[in-house]
C-alpha cells in the first residue's frame, strides 16, 4: 500500500531518507504533474519527520518565487530571489542549512517557532529552476548534511520531468 504516510522518527536519519525515497518513488510512479508531486512530497516529508512547515516555493516569474504545495501554518506569499534563506537558494542555486534562524541575517520569519531551516533548490530535465523545497523545524540545528543529501534524492524525481511541456 504506496499511498500510506510514513512516521520515519524512530529511525536513523539516513535509513529514514533512503526509505522515504523508496516510498516517494512507489507513491508518484506514473506522475508527470509536479504539483501533485509537490503536493505529495510536502505530506510524506512532513509526516515522516514531523517538521514544523515542509513545502515548495515556486518559481512563478524571473527573480520570483510564491508558495506551493506545503504542510504547516501559513507561509509567505511572494519571495524575491535573494530574499531570506528561500530566496537565497533560489539565486544561487546551492542549497542552505541554517542552524539558529534567529541568528541568520537574511531569515523570513513566517512562523515565530521555526528555530533552524533547510532549503533545497529543485531542477527540472533541462536544469531549470522551478522551485526550492523549504523545511523548518521547532528546534535549533535540526538540520545537517545528512537532510540535504535525503532531501537532494528525494527531490531527483524532478530532473526526470520537463516542466515546460
């Protein structure tokens, strides 16, 4: 049963990405919508680690990007690239872990829980970017390089669509 959500918690980070990979990968097949992707990939994130907003911000206009998909409370509407830690990603196309939110210059505070973010670029077939993948979490470094790598080949199934057809 591919359609179930996961609580990945229990295991250790790695494991629990390789198998939420499994599970994405089983879930989409037979996809080529990459809302309904995002869509998907927000829940199962967000459910198998229980992080406090999990979602997509998507590249709407050169140098713009608005909120998709997500799980959590309200997220803001617009971001300009180069704009907090979503922004950021998005002009450089490098992901960005931030450890203290509180302590990061260029944060968005959206949600006044968030304590520590992730942000992962996301790249159609053709290399283009059309959104970044924003996690936060309540608490202070909840993210490393372990997330990024998890996030990364999770977010692979991206490169296999053409998002201008």
């Amino acid at each position: 049963m591919a359609e179930a959500v996961l609580d990945l918690r229990a295991l250790p980070r790695d494991k629990a990405y390789a198998e939420l990979r499994e599970h994405t990968t089983a879930v989409l097949a037979g996809i080529e919508d990459p809302i309904a992707a995002m869509a998907t990939i927000a829940s199962l994130v967000h459910n198998a680690f229980g992080f406090l907003w999990t979602g997509f911000y998507r590249v709407v206009a050169p140098g713009k990007l608005r909120v998709g998909p997500y799980q959590g409370t309200l997220g803001c509407l617009d971001i300009d690239f180069g704009r907090g830690v979503c922004g950021t990603a998005a002009a450089t196309g490098e992901p960005v872990i931030v450890e203290d939110v509180l302590l990061h210059k260029n944060h968005i505070a959206c949600d006044p829980r968030a304590r520590s973010e992730i942000v992962v670029p996301v790249f159609d077939a053709h290399g283009r970017l059309i959104a970044v993948f924003d996690v936060d979490s309540a608490e202070t470094g909840a993210f490393t390089d372990v997330d990024r790598v998890g996030l990364e080949r999770i977010l692979e199934w991206f490169g296999a669509i053409d998002s201008q057809a």
